[in-house]
C-alpha cells in the first residue's frame, strides 16, 4: 500500500465513523422514544443538534484549557477512529493494535476533564471524579478481554484477529470461541457508553451537576461529536473481538447497530446506579465472568 | 636489639609512678608523658622487630619454664604501642580536677600492668598484672563524678573482685593439673594434661574472671554505669585499652592453653548474647555516654564472637575487630565528653561544634561498618569467618550480628540525627579543644588505616600467622640459646 | 587511563568541588559541566570499559568495569542530576540559600550521590558491588537529610532500612564467598546456578531483601515516601528518577545474571505451582497497586508523587521478572520513562511550592492562567506516569503488558492495568487541585516560575516526548543492557517495535493523533460563532454568583463515591507491622538493660559460674 492511499484511509476513516455514529444517535434516540411511546426525532435531527450548538449565539469559553479539552476530545477520538479496522480500510491498526487503541481512547477522556476542571465550577469537578471512578470500573473487565482476544488470537493486532475470526465463518467468531468474555464485553461496553443505570457522571436530569455544567455552544457540541464517535468505537471494537468484524459494509453496519442496540433497549427500563454501585455491579459480574473466560480460553 | 627492653614495657612506668611523689614539682608534669613518649619509641622498636620474628626475655636469666618470660609477638608489640599513645592521649592534663598527681600515677600503673598483659608469658604474671590493671582502674574510675560514680566503683570493684578471685582459682587448677604456669609449657603438656571437666572447668572460671574486665557477658554489669559516670578519659582507656588487653590475654590462652572442644562454642555463645544484650541496651539508652558503654559491650560480644572462630580466619577476625574498636571507641568517648546527658540536650549542636560533630559521623559510621572504613573490613572478616563455618550456631551468630548492627545504625543516627537537627535551643556546650584534637588525631589515623587497607590486610594476615603459630611459641621459649651472649631473638 | 577513570574522576572533582565552592551562586555551572563531561565520555564509551583502578585485599580482587547494563543506569543517574543541578542554578537555588539553608551541602550531597551510584553500577565484584552500596545509602541519606527538619526525620526513619537492607547483602555476600569461594560478578554467573535450591533460595531472600528495601517493594516501602517527599526540591526530583533503582540494578544482576530466571523458575515452593519467579512478579504486581491506590489519597503532592514513585517501580521489577525480550525491555525501559517524568513532575509541584508556598493540594487551585508553562510541563508528566500516549511511558508500560499478555499471565496483567488506571484518577487529581478549578484570591498576582526552572522541566518532557514519539532512540541503550544481563535482546525500531503478533509504531501513533488534534481545533476554532472568554474568577453555582473569597474547589475527598466502596480496604497493615517491630525491639531492649541494671551484680556472677560448671559437667 502506498502512501497516498493510506493518508486518504485516513481521512476518510474518521468520517465515516462520524456518519454512523451519528445513525447510532439517532437509533438510540429512536429506541428511547419507543420505549417511552413518543415519535422520536426525525432523520437529521443529531445533526441539526450539532449545526445548532456550534452556530449558538452565546459561546461561553472559560479560558484557553476549556478549549483546549474539547480540541483534545474530538481530536483523540479522530485519531483513535484510523486505528479501527473497517471493511476495505485498516488505517494504522497494524502499527498500534488493540491495546494501543485502549489507551487511545483514553485521551479524549482527559480531554474532557482538562476542559471541565478549567470551568472551576465545582460541579464539573464532581462530575469528572465520577466519570474517571467510572472508567475505573469498567476497564477493569474491557482489559480482561483485550488479554482474553490477544491469547486466544495469538496477538494483539485487530487485522489479524478479523482475518481469523472470517476463515471459518460464525463458528471461529470470538462470541463462538469465547462466549463468556463476549457476556463480560457486552456489559463492559454498557457501562462505557454511560447509559443508565451507568450515567451518574453525566447526569442528563439534573444539568446543575456533571461535567456538562459549563458546556454550551461549540463545547457541548464537540463532545456531542465525540459521542458519536465513542459509539462508534465502542461498537466497532466489540465487532472484531466478538463478531468476525466487517466481512463487507453492509454486514460490518447490521452487526455494529445490533451490539449498539442491545445495551439500548435496556439502557431505559433502569433507574439509576450511584457511583460506589457502579463499582460494585461492574467488578463483580463481568468482571467474575471475563475471569472465568479467560480461564476457559486458556484451557 | 636487646632483648632486655622489653622488661622496660612493665618496669619503666612503673617505677616512674612509684618515683611520681619525689619528682620536685614544675619537673613532675613532664615526668609521665616522658615515660610514655619512651614507652612510645619501645613500642615502635619492638614492632619493627617482632613483624620479623618474636622476641622473647627471660627476666634475669632464669630459663623457662622456671623464670619469668615475656613474649613480644607483633599483636603484642602492637599492643604496647597502644598503650603508650592511648594513655598519652588521655593522658591527665592539668586543669582536670584535682588529685592530679595521683591520677598521672594511676594512670602510669595502668599502663605499666596493660604493657606486662601484653608481654607476659606465663599465668602467674598475667594474674599480678591483671590485679594490678584492676587496681589502678578501680583508682581512676573512683574519681568520677558524685555519688552515682561511687556506686558504680564500688560494684565495679565487687565484681572486679570476684572475677580476680575466679581466675586465680582457675590459674590454680591449671597449675594443679600440669604443675606449671609457663604458657610455653602448659602450651607442650596441654593436650594430654589439661583435658576433660577439670580442664574446662579451668577454662572457664578464667574465662568468668577476666572476663570481668574483657566486658564477657554475665559479669560485664558492671560497665555501663562506671563508662557513664567516670571521667570521660577514664571511660575512653577502660573500654578502649583495658578490656581489649583482657581479650587479648584470654585468646592467648584459648590458643596456646585450651585448644579444647567446647571453648569456641562457649565463647561464641557468650559473645553473642554480649552482643544482643549490649547493642539492644544501648538501643534503649538516652544518655550518649551509656549508649557508648553499651555498645562497647557489644562490640566486645562481637570481637569474642570472632576469636571463636577456629583457626587464623578468626584470629585476623578478633584482631581487626579489637584494634578497630580499640581506635573508635575512645575518640566518641572523647567528644561524649561534652556531649553527655540526655539527647534533648544536644539537639543542634553540630552547629556550634561542626568539626566534632562531623568527626562523631566518621566514626559512627566506621563503628557500624561502612565501607570503605577499617570498620567494614572488620565486621566482613568476622561474618565470613562465622559463614564459614559449618552452619548452626555459627550463622545464628551471623545473622545476630546483622540483626544488631541494624539497632546500632539506629541508635548512632539517633544521637547523629539530635546534633544536626536544626531546633533552636541547644544547651550543649561546645566541643573541648582537646577533645576535637584528640578524636582528631584518631581519625586521620582511622583514614590512612582506610586508605592503605590492602596492604595493611597482609600485615593483619601476618600478626594473626605469628599469633596462632602455637610450636613456634613453644620452640622459641622453650628451646635453649645459644650461650654466648644474653638471650638473643630466637631464630 | 581508560574513559571510565574519567568518568570517576570527573564525578569524583565533582563532589569535591561541590563541597568546596557549592555556596557560590555560580557553582551550578561549574557542577553542570562535569556532569555533561560525563554523559559525553559515558555515551561514547567503548563496552565493556575497566577501570585502571583495583586493588586485593583479603584474597578478594576489587575492581571496576562498566558494562551496558550499568551504562544504562549511569546515563539515567547522571542525567537526572544535570536537570537537577540546573534547577538549582538560578532563582530556587537563591532561594533555597536565603533560607538560611546550606547550598553547598545539596551540592556536595547531590554530587556524592552520583559519585557513590557510579561506583556501585561499575562494580566488577561483590566487594565493589557493596562499597558502592552503602556509600548510595549513606549518600542518599545525606541528600534526604537536607534542609528541614521534617526531612531530617524521614532521613532518619531510612537508617534502620537502609541498614537492614545493606547488611542482608552483607550476609549474602559472606555466604556466596564461603559457599562458591569467588566473589567476582562474572565467576558468580556461572557458579550461583550450580548451587542446591536450599542455599539459592537462602541468598535469593538476603540479596533479593537488601535490593527490595532500596527499591521500595512491599513490604519494605514505608521509608521511601516521606524520605523523598521532604528532600528539598532538587533532591527530591534526583531521588525519585533514579536513586531507588539502584535497588532494580541489584536485582537485576542477581535474578538475572548470577541465579537465571530459568533457575529462578525451578525454585518451587508449592510442587510445580508456585516458584520464586512468580512470588517476584506478584510482588512486584502488588508493589504496583498498594501504593498507587495509597498515593490516590494523599493530600500533599510531593508525597503523592513519591507513592507513584514506588508504584512504578513495579512495573520495571515485573517485566524483568518476566524476562522475555519484550517484558524485560519494557521494564529496563520503563525506568528511563520514569526518570524523565518524574524528575520532570517532582520539579513542576516544587516550582508551584516556589510560588505558592504549599504543595498541599487542598490549598491550591486554578493556577493554569498563572503558570501555564508549569502546567504543561505537569500535563505532560502525568500522562507519562500514567502511560498513555504520546509520551514514552505509554511505550514502556506497553512492552510490559504486551509480555504479561503473550506469556499467558492474565491476573498479573489486571494488576497492572489496575495500578495504571488508579493512577490516572491520582494524577487527574493531582493536575486538578492544584491547576484547575477556583483560583485562590490570594494567588491572583502570581507569576509563572523563572526560565531557570522552567527550561529543565521543559527539557525533560521534553525528552519524554521524543522517546515517545521515537521510542527507538532509548531502546538502543536498552539492548545493551539486555545483551549485558544475558537477557533476550529484542528487535526495535525506531517507532516501536515490528513483531508478527502486535507492533507499536509510535511515530505513526503520535503522528496521527496530533493530526486529530489539529483538525479538532480547526473544528472548534474554524467553525461555528466565536465564542467569548469568561474571566476565571466569574463563576457561580447552583444559580449563586462565587466571588473569588468563597472557596469552592472541590478538592478534598475527591473519589468520594470510590473512596465509599473501597476506602474500608485501607488498613494501615504495613505501618501497624512497621511500629509493631518497633514496639518489638524496643520492649526487648527494656529487658536488655534491666540484666545490666540489675541490683546485685555479683549474684549474677555466681550463678554465672554455677550454670557454666553445670555446662562444663554435663555437656
């Protein structure tokens, strides 16, 4: 592959992984309205929200960090998209790897709580201790599984662990092979995406608190972009463990929607969990079922 | 050289503490340090010789095993030396209280009975000189500090008394059982004379009484209180110079008299709980001057467990054990001197005495074995000669020796760590002249030691040969010269 | 005279005129000279390099060689003393001497700290290995001792460590001697493996002690914190770069070089399920952990610093242990990464302190707009401590985990990713209090810390990202050290490394995640209505306008909501079995000195006597 073509891999990775993050929006927005009986949003509604957030009159910035975190937030997440293998594009994930785009990921994250502490409000602060107790909680069972796929592909390159999981159709799929780690994935990837009963941090129904507190206008718009692409990476991740990856597009979509719709659809019948149960829900089951996974595969 | 100078070790000083009272008074102050400049140049003179050969004096002319015999080897030789420069160093000024003349005597005795310890080759002598070693030690200790020193004498002296009274018991049953008191020839008669419950038994009632002042374990309860509340000086030459000579004195006889099993054992297993009971007491101690007197006993604990070891590992070991501890101990005994009380008291004092403070770090810091200090080098002889012996007790006493330099490091620090900190509101006085010259003077000796390390190892190696070199000692006194001139140095 | 007796001599003059001339302000050139002479001849040299010097004394040579596996160290060693030096040049050195503190002593003691590591990472044999030992702890304590009388007494409470530790080499040393009658390095590599499992296991635990208490392993750790915490500023950065690795480097020629990892592995202690390397790696795994998760809630960031410090030093232990070409340049690796970080973060919290007075992060706050260089140079930091990319602990943390996968050791891997992410939440914590959120009222006129300390904390994240981004320049001097330990050499490039199962190219992972951020940017700044800046101190909260004499940043208790789940699992254990030795010893010193007390001293003496003709009898 020459040069050329790969520096056009990746532009166009991140793009198409904005696209159907936003479709993921939409689907999730959908699902919701479903579930409590309304019509829900019409098809470009995720990104009217986005047009709308960054033409927003009012722009409140509280300083070059404030800025700064938001940059950092789409920023990571662009970079960490070239690192996704998609049906026909593999970007640079031979040069970084599963392990590396764990980590990757984990830039927007500071991102964002960079940009929320610059707010000195409080609130923010609360809702970033929160988040980052949240991420302790569920990386705890999401590294499980990177180490349960690197043993049980021999390494921990996503192409080759599509290429492996392809040759032999559903039954040398990850779910197929490492079916308690594929349980332990889904609900590893639940508490990522900080749908309830995991959305203590974010907050949604009291404004006052969470990091969002100071986030208006382009800000709160970019960390709208980088939920989209979250959901993207999320699902497109689960996929190449556990799903044989994109054997074409069509496919590579029904899979990435199914794993997003899954959490979804039981995302809204919940209450909501406090941060010690966050800890406590997720370290005990997922992380007791990857456990025991790997030792399955081990043996 | 004549053999004859060697008599002088032991009659020069002596007379010179008899003849103290005649001297007319401005002469008077000169008189001793006169005598111990001499005894200084003898010790120097016998070095040179002996390093070669040992000499050997039968005091006049009676040939042994009946006469008087003195044996100068090089640990001897060494030893003499350290009587004239340590006695010198500590030597009674005036302007240090009063009954001065009476201290320059004792102190004069003493050396005279340290250097007859050193030299003498036969039982009976070592016991005349180790009463009167006693004697002028009770003497000087007495004239410590108020009521609490005298206390502390009087046990020293009960004690001191006691063990006296066992070792001339012991000495008994030696001559009881051989029928002579000769070292030479006990040496000869020992391994068929001197065996058995009787001849341990002697063994050990010797062991018991110098002891005593050898700081042994069991009947060293004595040391602490007299080293707290005697003269600072007075402290330095009893833990320096009078229990090594005791050691000394007793490896001789472990050597020449009773290669016997179960000596070793006994004397490591002594050394030992001297060590854990000495180094751990001092853990416990407020006071620098007790801290120092207990580590003393624990240094000793460890100098006995050394000459424990069989064979010439252990007597480089003891060696290297005793003259290092034989250099550090008076020199923090020295700047104690000021530095006395409890540690609240010192707090800061570095400040104001920088240069005796840095000294007490140099030779802490040699005390718990830091290389490259001779403090190092002493303590790795002693722990490979313990490793190498076949496990069991040996390495128990190993690992006890670990375990207490750790509590060293930790009370030394202590006191270290109370003279540089940085409280306002020291009280301590500064640090004496004399004192700082004095620990001074040890110190740059304490770094040539360590500077010219390897080569002085061959000379440790060579004294430990000549000392444990038993037929060598029993040919050389015993074997009759050739008649032309007085004794000469034995070939 | 060889490029190693330079190297000695130049530290050597160093020290020496440290200790002459420290007082003078200008002394830090000077001593930033020499130390300069030193990289330039060490990173030249030819391998291995003798010294001329050596001498043999009780039948033992002593002598000096410097092979890669020292040479590493010795970069690392005289390198973090430049930034060091350097720091203390301008403004923090004026400082530090106004206070009526001695300049010349942390000169002198900084300066005999290199001197004494030098020795110790050239040491030829144990005897050399052992002067050069103590006289690191002696130094170390003299560093440590400095300046306050806070750090005179963490200083303090290392000595009985430091002594515990050195005499347990002590004792491995004697019984190598009498049990393989050589004391030299490379006749003990070959000799160590053919001692029985009894006798290896007996030295393994005295030597593997004496390095674990420098290191700061659990459980010997206890000393290391506030020892490195109250150093002045200078010191403490050198401290916590290098000075504890000289524990890995005694580790790392006693595991790996004299007793092998494979015979390591053979020492069992449950038949064919657990043996020595595993209790090595778990305790490097738990060394990871306790006190990452300790340092999560400390309050003053010099403390929090020196835990992590402790926590790192796990990983470097871990993938030695593991030993394959991945893992143990991981680990190698990782103590370069952790120097150049953390001398950098330890500096940026000490230019803070010269600013602001504190280090408590309860007292802090918002300071970003008033020393932003600061900021980025802590920013930078915290992301290497807590390993993620682009800066080189990322890389080397990787090489571990990437080991820990491919061998198949999955619980060990949770260990590290767990104190990983602990230590995320620690450094947010750590950049949050003391540079986000509310901006004290009286830190408002505040300026950013002078050049002179600035440019050695830039120059040293700096350095971090470099490696970083191009992990290869570092992982030539890594491949020495393994070829030097016997160790499997790995394959690198200068991006990573290229392996059939996973490679890391770094160049083009940094490369494409600054390509997001400039398109992040040119997102948030090109597009959409500009957006008005708000003042700092215009906030409000809960519909409540804060003015700046309200405090409200919240700082304390930060992970409350974790802190409710796993605060009960803090038990204090070490430092209860810490005072509990304490309590130990000195009730057995109170009856030491009650038998020396004692009343009737002659009794005793009888019964001395009676007892030894019992012995004498009955024996």
């Amino acid at each position: 592959m020459n040069t050329i073509e790969l520096l056009t891999e990746l532009a166009v990775m991140p793009l198409v992984a904005f696209v159907i993050g936003l479709a993921m929006v939409l689907m999730m927005r959908k699902i919701a309205a479903k579930i409590q009986r309304r019509v829900g949003p019409p098809l470009l509604q995720p990104l009217y929200d986005i047009v709308k957030l960054y033409a927003k009159q009012t722009q409140n910035s509280h300083g070059l960090l404030h800025d700064i975190g938001i940059v950092m937030a789409v920023g990571g997440y662009i970079a960490a998209e070239t690192m996704v293998p998609v049906p026909g594009m593999n970007g640079i994930a031979d040069k970084s790897g599963l392990l590396t785009l764990a980590y990757v990921t984990m830039i927007p994250s500071l991102g964002l709580a960079l940009g929320v502490g610059q707010c000195a409000n409080p609130n923010g602060s609360i809702g970033i201790a929160r988040a980052l107790t949240a991420m302790l909680a569920y990386d705890v069972p999401f590294v499980i599984i990177i180490f349960g796929a690197a043993w049980v592909y021999g390494g921990n390159n996503m192409i080759d662990m599509i290429a492996a999981q392809q040759l032999g159709g559903i039954a040398t799929w990850g779910v197929a092979r490492m079916p308690l780690l594929a349980i332990a994935g889904l609900f590893a990837m639940y508490a990522m995406l900080g749908k309830q009963p995991f959305e203590i941090y974010v907050a949604p129904a009291e404004i006052a608190t969470g990091p969002m507190v100071e986030m208006g206008g382009k800000h709160l718009g970019g960390l709208f972009v980088m939920q989209c692409f979250q959901l993207f990476t999320a699902s497109a991740v689960y996929v190449s463990i556990f799903l044989g990856g994109g054997e074409n597009w069509p496919l590579f979509l029904v899979k990435l929607f199914a794993v997003v719709a899954i959490p979804m659809s039981m995302a809204f019948v919940f209450p909501r969990h406090r941060t010690e149960d966050v800890l406590l829900s997720v370290w005990r089951w997922p992380v007791l079922i990857g456990l025991a996974g790997v030792w399955l595969a081990m043996h | 050289m004549n053999p004859s100078v060697v008599a002088l070790v032991v009659a020069l000083p002596l007379l010179a503490a008899f003849l103290l009272p005649l001297v007319p008074g401005s002469a008077r102050r000169v008189v001793g340090p006169l005598v111990l400049l001499v005894l200084t140049g003898i010790g120097m003179r016998l070095w040179d010789v002996a390093s070669v050969a040992p000499v050997v004096l039968a005091v006049g002319d009676f040939l042994p095993p009946l006469g008087i015999v003195f044996y100068v080897d090089s640990v001897a030789a060494l030893f003499v030396l350290a009587v004239a420069l340590l006695c010198l160093l500590f030597w009674p000024w005036a302007g240090e209280g009063e009954h001065l003349d009476r201290k320059q005597s004792l102190t004069l005795i003493l050396a005279a009975a340290c250097g007859g310890l050193a030299v003498s080759g036969d039982l009976f002598n070592v016991y005349v000189f180790y009463e009167l070693a006693a004697v002028a030690s009770y003497g000087l200790a007495a004239g410590g500090r108020g009521a609490a020193g005298q206390v502390a004498t009087f046990r020293y002296v009960i004690l001191g008394s006691l063990g006296s009274l066992l070792a001339l018991f012991g000495i008994t049953l030696v001559y009881f059982m051989t029928g002579t008191v000769n070292l030479a020839h006990l040496a000869e008669l020992a391994p068929k004379a001197l065996v058995g419950v009787p001849g341990l038994a002697a063994f050990l009632l010797i062991l018991l009484g110098l002891g005593v002042k050898a700081e042994l374990f069991l009947v060293n309860a004595w040391a602490p209180e007299v080293y707290a509340t005697a003269e600072t000086r007075v402290s330095a030459l009893l833990a320096g110079l009078v229990s090594k000579l005791a050691l000394l004195v007793l490896v001789r006889l472990l050597v020449l008299v009773f290669p016997l099993p179960g000596t070793h054992e006994a004397l490591l297993v002594l050394g030992l709980l001297g060590m854990l009971t000495g180094e751990l007491a001092a853990y416990k101690a407020r006071d620098v001057r007790r801290m120092l007197a207990w580590s003393s006993i624990g240094q000793l604990g460890a100098a006995f467990m050394a000459f424990s070891v069989p064979g010439d590992a252990g007597l480089v070991a003891g060696i290297a054990i005793a003259l290092h501890h034989m250099l550090v101990k008076p020199a923090l005994f020295l700047l104690a001197g000021r530095w006395g009380g409890s540690l609240g008291r010192i707090a800061g004092a570095a400040r104001r005495s920088p240069l005796g403070a840095v000294l007490f770090v140099l030779f802490a810091l040699s005390l718990l074995g830091v290389p490259p200090l001779p403090g190092f080098w002493a303590k790795y002889l002693l722990l490979s000669g313990l490793a190498g012996q076949p496990g069991g007790l040996w390495w128990l006493g190993g690992l006890v020796v670990l375990l207490t330099t750790v509590v060293e490091a930790v009370y030394l620090f202590r006191v270290i760590g109370a003279l540089y900190s940085r409280d306002e509101g020291s009280v301590a006085a500064d640090q004496s002249a004399t004192a700082v010259a004095g620990s001074g003077m040890l110190a740059a000796v304490l770094l040539v030691i360590a500077l010219s390390a390897p080569v002085l190892a061959g000379t440790l190696d060579r004294m430990a040969v000549q000392m444990g070199d038993v037929d060598g000692y029993v040919t050389r006194v015993l074997t009759p010269p050739a008649p032309a001139v007085p004794i000469g140095v034995a070939p | 005279m060889t490029a190693l007796d330079t190297v000695l001599a130049l530290s050597t003059l160093a020290a020496l005129t440290a200790f002459l001339f420290g007082n003078a302000r200008s002394y830090a050139w000077l001593a930033g000279i020499l130390l300069t002479g030193q990289i330039v001849l060490l990173a030249g040299m030819d391998l291995p390099t003798s010294a001329s010097l050596d001498f043999t004394i009780f039948g033992q040579t002593v002598g000096w060689q410097l092979d890669g596996f020292g040479r590493f160290f010795a970069l690392i060693t005289v390198g973090a003393a430049l930034a060091s030096v350097s720091y203390m040049g301008g403004e923090w050195g004026e400082r530090y001497a106004a206070e009526g503190k001695s300049r010349r002593w942390l000169h002198g003691s900084l300066a005999a700290n290199v001197m004494a590591m030098l020795l110790l990472l050239a040491s030829k044999d144990l005897i050399a290995f052992f002067i050069g030992w103590e006289l690191t702890s002696w130094a170390g304590f003299l560093l440590m001792a400095q300046g306050t009388d806070r750090a005179l007494r963490a200083a303090l409470r290392y000595v009985p460590y430091a002594m515990a530790g050195a005499m347990a080499v002590l004792g491995g040393l004697v019984l190598t001697l009498a049990w393989t009658g050589t004391l030299d390095l490379d006749g003990l590599a070959s000799a160590m493996p053919d001692l029985g499992n009894a006798r290896l296991a007996i030295l393994l635990v005295l030597f593997g002690t004496g390095f674990a208490i420098k290191m700061g392993l659990l459980p010997f750790h206890l000393w290391q914190t506030p020892a490195y915490a109250e150093a002045p500023g200078a010191g403490t950065a050198f401290l916590g770069a290098i000075s504890s690795r000289m524990g890995l480097f005694g580790l790392g020629l006693l595991l790996v070089k004299m007793i092998t990892l494979s015979r390591l592995a053979d020492l069992s202690l449950v038949d064919g399920l657990f043996n020595a390397r595993d209790v090595l790696a778990w305790i490097a795994a738990l060394t990871i952990v306790l006190p990452t998760f300790t340092a999560l809630k400390q309050n003053d960031a010099r403390y929090l610093l020196a835990w992590h410090g402790i926590g790192q030093s796990g990983y470097m232990l871990l993938g030695l242990v593991v030993g394959d070409a991945t893992g143990s340049a991981g680990g190698l690796l990782h103590v370069f990464n952790h120097a150049t970080y953390q001398a950098a973060l330890v500096l940026s919290v000490f230019a803070v302190m010269h600013r602001t007075g504190t280090a408590d992060l309860n007292s802090l706050g918002g300071l970003v707009t008033r020393m932003p260089l600061t900021f980025l140079v802590m920013l930078m930091g915290i992301i290497g401590l807590a390993g993620l990319p682009p800066m080189n602990g990322f890389v080397s943390k990787w090489l571990v985990y990437r080991s820990l996968m491919m061998n198949g050791m999955p619980l060990l891997f949770l260990m590290t990713v767990l104190g990983t992410l602990g230590t995320i939440l620690s450094v947010y914590k750590l950049i949050h209090n003391t540079f986000l959120g509310q901006l004290r009222a009286e830190h408002e006129q505040i300026r950013e810390a002078p050049w002179s300390m600035t440019v050695p904390m830039l120059v040293l994240v700096g350095l971090g990202f470099l490696t970083g981004a191009a992990p290869g320049l570092a992982l030539r001097w890594v491949a020495q050290a393994q070829a030097a330990l016997g160790l499997p050499v790995m394959s690198y490039t200068l991006g990573g490394i290229e392996s059939a199962r996973g490679s890391l190219d770094m160049l083009w992972v940094v490369g494409v995640l600054f390509a997001g951020f400039g398109i992040g940017a040119i997102l948030f700044y090109g597009v959409g209505n500009r957006s008005k800046r708000i003042h700092q101190l215009d906030n409000y909260a809960g519909g409540h306008f804060l003015s700046a004499d309200v405090r409200y940043h919240y700082s304390d208790n930060f992970y409350a909501g974790l802190m409710h789940r796993i605060g009960p699992l803090y038990r204090g254990s070490f430092v209860w079995l810490e005072s509990a030795l304490a309590s130990a010893t000195d009730l057995t010193a109170t009856l030491m000195q009650a038998w020396y007390r004692q009343a009737v001293p002659a009794l005793a003496l009888l019964a001395a006597v009676v007892l030894g003709l019992g012995w004498v009898i009955w024996r």
